[in-house]
C-alpha cells in the first residue's frame, strides 16, 4: 500500500529533450516521384548524405535513368518494388496523381513509414494558389487512403532548383514535420536533419497539415517578386 509520504517521494521522469532523435542513417529511403524536380532533389540530397536511397516511378526504366544521372549509389526501380524495399517512402508525386499513386501501393507502403510532401496547388493568371482536398490536406488524403502505414508531412517548402544544384553544400532551411506518433515525427526529423544546413521541426498533428501545403503558394509569391529561392526558418526553438 502506496501511503500520501510515499506518493509524494516519487520523483517524475525528466521530459524528453525534443531535439533527442533518433539514428535513421541505416534505412532504406525511397522517393515516390523521384523523377520529378522535388523528387529528384531529395533523392540527390539524401544520398549524398548517406542515405541509401531507391527512386521509384511509374515506369521503372524511368527511374533506373534518373538514378543512374544522379549516381551515389541511388537506385532505381517501379513504385510498387520501391516501396516494397523502403523503409521509409516520401511521396513526391504531382497532386493531380496523388491518390490513384497511393491507392495503388497501399499494400506495398502497408506498415511503412510514409512522408508526404505534395502541394495541392492550383494556378491561374494571379499566380498560384492552394487547394484544399477533401479530406483537409494532401497528407490527410494519404492517411485516409494507407490505414495500415504510419503517415506524416514534410518538405513541402523545399526549392528543387537549389536541392538538385551540386554547387550548393547546405540548404538554409527548417522542414515542418507533421504527424500523430512522436516517434514517427522524430524519425522524419531526423532525416531532414541529415542534409546539411536542414532542421526538423515538429510542426503538430496531420490535421494542420493544410496550413502547411498552401504556405507554397505564398512562397512562390516570394520567389517571383524577389527572383530568390525562398525556404524557412522557426525562430526561438
């Protein structure tokens, strides 16, 4: 029996240090889309971190091309067998094929950890601007159509041009990570963080990940009137 001097001698566990992550060096990375400019960017990034990296497309002599453009040992292969070998699979395909990608795989992508980066975006002569799925948002769409995978959201904000440029060494950046479970979120984040210059930054749960998508459009804005190649940062943390 657990008396009121007992109750009070018991000390709590020390919070979590949120910036704890874990070690994600040895897994399997592969990029949906991964012939695309997004796509290929992160493929490339990841893997000269690395990372060991599998692109995957639609058509698998696409991405064994691609692959073999971007060397560091990236491989290439369809979408169904690289997210069969993936451990962790981001998915970087255009939104017009986002959920007929998904539906598709959700057998292969079952029990996996999946990073959705997809912008719903539209376009018009004002610019861009965003769309807001059914569901709520891209990553609530993947969640919807992959119940048995582990979804989250991240490197929605992430410029191509500057993640494919050889010349640059680091990325000036934070990446929002979204998700339900903190070991799924630390895990993304520790991803990011494997690219230099990149931080990942716990950014709360997929149902705010529509904030988050349309954000693209207003950097789009950005990169327009400035000529620039605008990312992120989160002060104070």
């Amino acid at each position: 029996m657990t008396t009121s001097d007992d109750a009070q001698t018991v000390k709590k566990a020390p919070a979590k240090d949120p910036w704890e992550l874990p070690d994600v060096s040895g897994l399997v990375v592969g990029v949906l889309g991964g012939t695309g400019d997004q796509g290929r960017g992160l493929a490339y990034r990841l893997a000269k971190a690395g990372q060991r990296v599998i692109i995957g497309s639609r058509a698998a002599e696409r991405a064994e091309a691609a692959a073999g453009e971007l060397g560091l040992g990236i491989e290439g292969a369809g979408n169904a067998e690289c997210a069969r070998r993936s451990d962790i699979v981001i998915v970087a395909v255009p939104w017009d094929g986002h959920a007929k990608t998904l539906e598709g795989l959700r057998e292969e992508l079952a029990g996996k950890l999946v990073v959705d980066c997809v912008n719903p975006l539209g376009f018009d002569k004002q610019g861009a601007y965003a769309l807001k799925p059914e569901e709520g948002s891209a990553a609530e769409q993947a969640a919807a159509l992959l119940p048995d995978s582990r979804v989250t959201a991240a490197f929605h904000h992430l410029s191509a041009v500057l993640l494919q440029d050889p010349e640059i060494d680091a990325i000036d950046t934070d990446v929002m990570v979204l998700g339900e479970s903190r070991a799924d979120t630390d895990a993304v984040q520790a991803l990011a963080a494997r690219i230099p210059g990149m931080r990942g930054v716990f950014a709360g749960r997929l149902r705010n990940a529509h904030q988050v998508e349309s954000l693209v459009a207003n950097l789009i804005s950005v990169n327009r009137r400035y000529k620039a190649h605008a990312g992120l940062r989160v002060t104070d943390v």
